[in-house]
C-alpha cells in the first residue's frame, strides 16, 4: 500500500512539473509574438505610405473644417436681416421703368403655367375604388373560414391581354376546401406576387370556373369583344371566381355554348377541362375508345359525369361507381355497368367513421373480385373510397393504367422560411432565364385550363356529346349550407352559386 502511495506521489509530481514547463513555454510564445506585433505597427505606422496618408487626411479635415465655417459665416451673413433689407432695397428700391413691369408680370405668369402644368402631369392620380361582392378564405382553418363579403375590391382596369367578366354564375369545387386548409399556399403566395396580383396570399377568393360577360378588355386582347358570353377557368394559385366581376388573361377564357345557359354551363370549365386532361393522358381518344373496358371511381362526381358521358359516346364498356341517389343519373348518362357503393354518410355528413370506410372499401373490393373483370383504365375522381392505387391496380390489365384527377399532393406546402425562401429564388430565376431565352414558361399554371381546352368543350356540348349535370343552385349567402352539400357523398354533378 505504501508503495502504490510512493509511486501515485512521484507521477503527480511529474505532471505538475510537466504542467509547469508547458505554462512557461506557453508564456513565453505569447511574448514573442507580442513584441513581434508591436514591431510590425511600429514599422507600418513609420511607413512612408501610411505617411502620406496621414497628411492626406491630415489636410483634407483642415480644408473641411474650413469649408464647413466659410459656409456658416455665409448663412449668418444672408440670414442677417439688414443684409436682407439691403438685398431687397437693391432689387425693387430704385425706379421701376414701364418694360420692367412688363418683363416682371410676363415671368410671374409664364411660371405660374408652366408651373401648373408640371403639377397636372406629374398629379398622383388617385386609386379608383370599386367593391363587390365575393366568397373569400380568410385563414387555412378549413372550410369555417370561408365567408361572404360585401366590399371586397373588384378589378376595374384591363390592361394588355386582360379581360374584365362580369360574373354570373361560379361553380364551388373540392379543391376549394383543400385550398381552405392550406393547399397550395407558398406557391401562391410566391407566384401572386411574382404576376403583381396580390401580396398577400390571404383572404383568396375560392372558385376555380365561372360563366359571364365581357365588360371590358385590354388593347392586346383580339380573340373576344365586349358583351360576349364567356366562361373560364383558373389554376389554383390564382385568385378564384367566386366573386361578381374576375380579371383575367386572355388564354383562360372561351366562348360559352349557346344551347345552355349560364349556370348549366357553369358546371363544365373546370370539371371538363380535367376530364379532357385525364383522357390525354390515359391516351384514349373516340378512335380508340370502342371496346375499352374502364372504371370509373366517382361517377356522379364532376369529372366522372363528363368522363361517363364521353367514354359511352365513343363506344367504350364503362362501369362507374355512385351512390343509390346517383344510380338514375350515372345510368343516364350511359354507364354500361354501375357498381352501387355502401352507403356511410352520417346525418351531419361531416364525420365519417373508419369502421365504415373499411366496410365500404371492403365492400367495393368484394364486388370488383365478384365481377372477375379487367380493365384498361381506371379513373379515379372521387374520395368516396379509400383504397390505393395497388389495390386497384390488381384489376387492371397488363398494359393498363390508372389516372387521377384529385389535387396531387404539394411538397412546398410543408416548407419552412428557408426552403421557402430557396423555393421562391428558383421560380424567380427560372421564370426570367425563360423569358430571356423565349422558352414556353411553365408556372404550376395546369396548362390544361386554358382557351383550347375550353373550345373543345364547347364544341362537344354544342355536338351534343356531353350535358350538364347541376345537382344544387345557391345564393351566395348560402355558401355554408354549398359547402356542406359538396362535402357530402351523395351530392351528384357540380353545385353552383348564381351571382344574378
């Protein structure tokens, strides 16, 4: 024990002489590089360059101090009051000719005009002020942040390619509730300031179609004329439709059919112009459509009427799913087979059990196995059921194919500050290098919502090949009781809110 004591004794004893030395050697560094550095100022303050500089600045603050009391013993000299009079004695003390009253009254009123018409042109010309009345979001709470307003700020001014519509009908769409509870929202925000439409990405006005008419148009506008009867259709970062008058560019609006009228055709802009996208993209055509088997989750939706229609004029098999409300309508419209979907709603039609949804899931499968079918494509356009896309997938053929026409998911609407600060260099960037080099630019804008795609479903309804499907009509101060009608699954076509 002694020794182990001895020993523990004599290495603490080398580690405080070690830890002396290090602290002299430490001290001692730390002088050498002091002295070091006080010799370099030495010799740079004794520097013939850092000389000149300081009587450089040496006589630049004389000469400013100088200056600076010249100029103060001038003001007190002019600011003296008998240098004043004196002044003004020189000027109008001595005997006035007649050309020098002449000359005098003729500069007063030469400025006086110039004066004034400088004033005119240059006059801040005041914001013209109109209101109306609009259906507006004011935070992403959901849809019990929607609400009516009675001053909301309508457009009054068309520039360039923009035409001004006044609002007779709009249609109130899913999407809207999403965009209630935040969807899209930094894109918005980023995009409706980059076009100069808003800065602030709230309150948005909802709607995302209308039907209307021309009030007015911009100079580069060539397409339509005031008084037409038109209908629209706007992405969902832009401000919506809902409302009593909408400015928008040119490339979004068509001319509506003559054979309906303006809330029947209010059903169609957006809905059709989905459908139309969803046809594109599954490749199926009326001279490719004849004998094609799909499916369509979602018949008595929007989308689904439109696509039913279509798809049993160009000879396609299509089985559809709806409600027992919807069964005469989505059979009407030419459905070769309808799956009857178990029905979940509650008396609210707000909450939905998950026992429930599992039991209609279940359902649907057991009746899709039942039929022992396959099919080319399989449209989705609703939410009524819940099952993934693999699960579906097993009904389809080898080369078959699955499109959906709900809002897909957006990444930005889960970034913070920074991602979204990256986000809006990138779309700024990108939007000017595509201006620059003529590139097609490409802003989230869903290039399917267009005039072209309007047009051709115009021709459709005027051809006979799609009708409206209007299920519910509402004044816009019913929009709580629209909302909760769209929610429900047994609503059937498009609900409308009639401005009229």
């Amino acid at each position: 024990m002694d020794e182990i004591l001895f020993r523990g004794s004599q290495r603490l004893e080398a580690i405080q002489i070690q830890s002396r030395v290090l602290t002299t050697k430490a001290k001692e560094i730390f002088e050498t590089y002091i002295a070091q550095g006080k010799l370099y100022l030495i010799e740079a303050w004794n520097n013939p360059h850092i000389s000149h500089i300081k009587v450089g600045v040496t006589e630049g603050s004389i000469r400013l101090i100088s200056a600076t009391n010249e100029f103060k013993e001038k003001i007190i000299m002019f600011m003296n009051p008998k240098q004043m009079y004196l002044a003004f004695l020189n000027i109008f003390g001595k005997k006035w000719t007649s050309r020098d009253i002449y000359f005098a009254c003729g500069g007063l009123i030469i400025g006086g005009v110039v004066g004034l018409s400088i004033g005119i042109v240059y006059h801040k010309r005041e914001p013209i002020l109109r209101y109306m009345q609009a259906i507006h979001c004011t935070n992403y709470l959901g849809a019990e942040s929607i609400t009516v307003a009675e001053d909301a700020f309508a457009p009054y001014e068309c520039i360039n390619n923009k035409v001004l519509v006044n609002v007779k009908a709009a249609s109130i769409q899913l999407i809207d509730i999403k965009i209630c509870k935040g969807y899209g929202r930094n894109l918005r925000r980023i995009l409706q300031r980059m076009y100069s439409q808003s800065n602030s990405d709230l309150p948005i006005i909802l709607g995302r179609d209308c039907t209307g008419i021309v009030t007015d148009i911009g100079p580069k506008v060539t397409r339509l004329e005031v008084g037409d009867e038109v209908w629209l259709t706007v992405p969902f970062w832009m401000p919506g439709t809902l409302c009593q008058s909408v400015l928008v560019e040119e490339n979004r609006i068509g001319r509506k059919p003559n054979n309906v009228g303006f809330e029947g055709a209010c059903s169609l802009p957006y809905a059709g112009s989905l459908a139309l996208s969803a046809l594109v993209e599954a490749r199926l055509d009326s001279m490719n459509a004849g004998g094609k088997k799909v499916l369509v989750e979602g018949g008595c939706t929007p989308v689904g009427c439109v696509l039913v229609q279509l798809l049993s004029q160009w000879k396609a098999s299509v089985t559809a799913t709806c409600y027992k409300r919807a069964l005469p309508v989505v059979k009407a419209l030419g459905a070769t087979d309808i799956i009857v979907l178990y029905d979940i709603s509650t008396p609210t039609d707000k909450f939905v059990p998950d026992n429930n949804r599992k039991e209609q899931n279940k359902a649907f499968i057991e009746q899709l196995e039942n039929r022992d079918e396959r099919f080319d494509i399989i449209f989705r356009t609703g939410a009524e059921c819940e099952c993934t896309e693999e699960e579906l997938g097993a009904f389809l053929k080898t080369e078959g194919a699955f499109v959906s026409t709900l809002p897909p998911p957006i990444d930005s609407d889960s970034y913070g500050i920074f991602r979204r600060f990256l986000l809006y260099l990138y779309i700024n960037i990108k939007y000017k290098l595509q201006n620059i080099l003529s590139l097609p630019i490409n802003t989230y804008d869903e290039t399917h919502l267009c005039n072209i795609t309007l047009d051709r479903l115009s021709e459709l309804v005027e051809d006979g090949y799609i009708q409206t499907v209007v299920d519910k009509i509402y004044q816009p101060q019913d929009i709580e009781i629209a909302v909760n009608h769209i929610q429900n699954p047994n609503s059937i076509g498009s609900t409308i809110i009639t401005f009229r």
